[in-house]
C-alpha cells in the first residue's frame, strides 16, 4: 500500500464516528496488513511468532521452505524441533482448495 494511499484512509477513519480507541485499533490492522503485503505476505520471526498450535509455511535462514507447527516458546515442530532462531519468517497457510459449484459459490 502506498503512504500516500495509506494517508488517505488513515484521515477517512479520524474522520469517521467510531470511538477513538476503534479509530487506534483499525489503524494498527492497516498498518500490519501493509507490513505483511510488503514481505509478499511473510512475517519476520524478529516480529511476531505464530499462535501457538498452529500451522505455518516457515522459511528456513539459508531459503527451505517447508511446513510446520509452532508449538510455543520459539519451537516449531515438523519431523525434527527448530527454535525461532534458524527460522527467518512464516507465514499462514493459504485456505485449502475448494472446487466452486455450479452456482458460484
């Protein structure tokens, strides 16, 4: 998202009726949506670590991408345990596949 873009819909919910602090707490989403659209989606374990229990796409220091489960307290889990420190980033994974109906849905 650009910040000029960014500016704009920051002063479109100032400018709204919300509360203040639903004003602060949609600015902060905006503003990790755009962190996490620069990195094509993968966010810095120097950042944030998964809730604990879920699934990931991680993305090892020297570029493996793989699957895993972040139990807790910095440890993914897959065939072997990693702590956060090899690990570069993650990031959710995608929806699972569903075929569309005659419908549309």
């Amino acid at each position: 998202m650009k910040e000029e873009y960014f500016n704009k819909t920051v002063g479109v919910v100032m400018a709204s009726l919300l509360p203040q602090n639903e004003k602060r707490e949609l600015i902060d989403s905006i503003r990790a949506m755009e962190k996490e659209t620069k990195n094509n989606g993968w966010i810095p374990c120097s950042e944030r670590l998964p809730e604990d229990g879920t699934r990931v796409i991680a993305c090892f220091k020297h570029g493996l991408v793989t699957e895993l489960k972040y139990k807790s307290a910095g440890i993914f889990e897959g065939i072997n345990e990693y702590v956060a420190e090899v690990i570069d980033a993650w990031m959710p994974l995608p929806e699972p596949y569903r075929e569309e109906q005659e419908d549309g849905r």
